[in-house]
C-alpha cells in the first residue's frame, strides 16, 4: 500500500464524499448536526485566559457544564478586527490557538478581501438570494477565501442540553464585532428552533480540525446555492482556518454560481429527499430536471461509479482501464471536483505498468482538479507532484511488471 494514497483517499474522502451509514455523519453543511453520531470525553475543566489579543478569550459565565464543560471564546481583533467565536473545549481552544491561523500574523494575509468581487449577490426567484457572475471565470480563479466568524463544536450537541448550547451560541454571535454581527444577521435561517440557531444550521459547513467535527459559518459564502452539478467547489485549509471556494468550470457572466450540499454520488431519489429534508427545497437543478429515463442512466452511472471507486480501494491488482472508465463516468455526469480521484488511481495503475507518459498526464489532471477540492495543504499531492515530474523515480515504477 502506498501512503500517500492512502492518506489522500481516507482522510479526504471521509471528509466530503463519504457517507456513513444512515447517510447523517458527513453532510456537506449543517443542518443534520442534530441527527449526527454523538459520544463525550471525561473532562476536567481548567479554564484559559489567553494573552495573545488574535487568540481568543472566554469568561466563565459563558461556560456550559456535562460530562464535558463547553464555553463560547471570542476575539475580536481575529484576522485584522473580522472577529471569530469558537464554541468548544477549553482544551481543544487550546490546541486550536497553536494554528498558523492564530499564532502567526502573516498566515492570513490577503483572507477575506473582496477587492473587485467577481459576482453579484441577487434575489432569486423560489431560492432566495444566491449569486451570479459578473465577468467570465475560468476553471481555478478564485471566488472566496474567508475565514469562520463562528465554529462550534460537534459535541457540545450531544453532551449538553438543548438549552445550553443555544444560549452558547447566543453568546457566541453577540461576542463577534459588529460588523460580523451584521453578516450573521443578513443570513437566511430556515425556520426550525430559533432564530440563531436557524442560521447556523441553514449556512454552517461541517469541518473535521484535530479529529474533531466543528460546524462554521463563513457568511459570505453561505449565499451560494446548491446544485447537483455544481460550477464551484470548496475546501478548507486547517492551518489558516480558511475557506476557498473556487471555479471548477469555466463559468460566463449572468451565472449562478452554485456549490454542493450533499454527497453528489448519491443517486436522484436520494437527493431530492436529502435536499428537501435538511434545506427545505426541492431541487429543480438541471440534472435533478432530466426526463425520468435520462434520470435512470445517470443514476446508473452514479452506481456504478460507487461499484469502481470500491474497487479501486485495492488499486494495485485493478485494470487500469477501470480507473480510465470511471474518469469516462465522471465526465458524463459532469462531476470535476471528483473525478479527480480516479485520475489519481489512473497516474499510479499507469506508473505501475511504466507507461511514462500516461502517467504524468494523468498525475497532471489529479493535481488541476484535486489542489480545487481537497485543497493546498493536502500532504498527499507530494507524490502526484513527484509523479507528473518524473514517474520513474517513485516507487511505483514498473511495480506490476517486476
Ligand atoms: C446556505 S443558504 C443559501 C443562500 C440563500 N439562498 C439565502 O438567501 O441566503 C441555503 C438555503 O438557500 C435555499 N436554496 C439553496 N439552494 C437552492 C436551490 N437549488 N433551490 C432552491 N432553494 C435553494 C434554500 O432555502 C436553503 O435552505
């Protein structure tokens, strides 16, 4: 097995395309955090008053007690005055605050600045507001780099009560600086249990920090709406706590730009109820639209595009043409930020048979698509840079021929 693969394959995977039983433990943003699978850690509360003015700060009062004690930190002066509030442990707001994001004033340089906005924010007709583009983007131009104004951790959820963690939540958006306040309050929140705890749950993202599941919210990308075949795909650099959202095609003035909110393997039934059930709407998008019979062949692709990727699991002994159709596969469902993988599994199956410069094509398309969703820091595009520069000197060379 080789590691870095693997890495790239679990960690990566686990986090956005996989699905666990019962479908409730990997949303891509938060409505389902009350359905998520819950547990809590034994903790003796120690709790920190942190010197650095980016790190932030607690007090007591604003502390929840269980089995675990949860409290809502703030800083104001985080990322140059935007402000955060983190709902969690006193012990992971400690480790949290060794991030570059916090202890190093250079890491978010250039975060969070809109200079000359590539879009329009607009009122939609039966989706609410959502953004269009203003000049044409092409595949890779940026449309976001933000950082959190709120994260709350996934446990808190199930170790306090109800009541606690919604007054922590009140506390965490009262404690941020007005102007984030203000982002806060402009979010839609689809009418549930109470007002800020409607907007978390209509806008927050899932993210996985130090092993544990947080839910933020980046206002200004909560406005993007969701399709099945979206045109922008995300992903979050844990160093910087920083949220990019890019183009995945190119997309021309006058578009929506769209992300996704849900695992888009999952079939058509799958998702309208998905949709419908954690966001409210039912998706009228281009591909949850197709006649019933084209809907049936897109469905059957998406099976089978989960058949291959579980075989692909054992690589190392699968034709290389199985990784060649499920990139045929991810390209008729017009799913790039995935199909980034299977050009993955294609670079090294080729590099395996020492076809040279296969491999650095395919190794090519893996790191374009890949570096656009499984994000910068991912430690595994080491390898795909080794192969698309030369092949012959990873350890897969010629590894199936020996
Ligand atoms: C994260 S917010 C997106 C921004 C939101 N439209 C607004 O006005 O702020 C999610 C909500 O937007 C709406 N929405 C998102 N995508 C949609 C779509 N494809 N069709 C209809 N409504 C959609 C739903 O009301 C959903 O609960």
């Amino acid at each position: 097995m080789l590691p870095e693969l693997f890495t790239f394959t679990t960690v990566a995977l686990a986090l956005r395309h996989h699905i666990t039983s019962g479908d409730v433990c990997y949303p891509s943003l938060l409505q389902s955090r009350l359905e998520m699978c819950r547990s809590s850690d034994q903790y003796n509360f120690d709790p920190v008053f942190v010197a650095n003015s980016s790190s932030p700060r607690t007090s007591q009062s604003d502390c929840r007690n269980n089995t675990e004690t949860f409290c809502a930190f703030s800083s104001s002066s985080f990322a140059g005055g935007r402000g955060i509030s983190i709902l969690t442990t006193p012990d992971r707001m400690e480790s949290l605050q060794q991030l570059p994001a916090f202890a190093d004033a250079d890491a978010l340089l250039g975060i969070n600045e809109q200079l000359s906005p590539v879009f329009e924010e607009r009122e939609l007709p039966g989706r609410g507001r959502g953004l269009i583009a203003n000049k044409t983007l092409h595949r890779g131009d940026r449309i976001f780099a933000h950082t959190p104004i709120l994260m709350l951790d996934g446990e808190s959820f199930g170790d306090l009560e109800k009541e606690e963690w919604l007054e922590l939540e009140h506390a965490a958006v009262n404690n941020l600086p007005l102007k984030s306040r203000t982002l806060f309050s402009a979010l839609y929140g689809r009418p549930v249990t109470d007002p800020v705890s409607d907007r978390i749950d209509t806008n927050a993202f899932v993210l996985e920090l130090n092993e544990v599941t947080y839910y933020a919210v980046f206002p200004e990308t909560a406005r993007l709406n969701h399709d099945c075949r979206p045109n922008a795909a995300y992903f979050f650099d844990k160093q910087t706590l920083t949220h990019y959202v890019h183009a995945i095609t190119d997309i021309t003035p006058g578009t929506e730009i769209t992300i996704t909110y849900i695992d888009p393997h999952m079939t058509r039934q799958r998702r309208l109820k998905r949709l419908s059930s954690l966001w409210g709407f039912n998706c009228s998008c281009s591909l949850c639209s197709l006649h019933s019979e084209l809907a049936h062949a897109s469905d059957e692709r998406l099976d089978q595009i989960t058949t291959i990727n579980d075989r692909l699991e054992d690589w190392e002994t699968a034709p290389l043409q199985m990784a060649q159709t499920l990139i045929s596969l991810y390209e008729q469902e017009r799913l790039h930020a995935p199909a980034s993988s299977a050009y993955w599994y294609a670079a090294l199956m080729s590099c395996t048979q020492g076809l040279y410069w296969e491999t650095i094509r395919y190794a090519q398309r893996a790191i374009e698509l890949g570096l656009l969703d499984y994000g910068f820091g991912d430690e595994s595009f080491q390898r795909m840079r080794q192969l698309a520069k030369e092949p012959a000197e990873d350890e897969c060379w010629l590894a199936r021929l020996k």
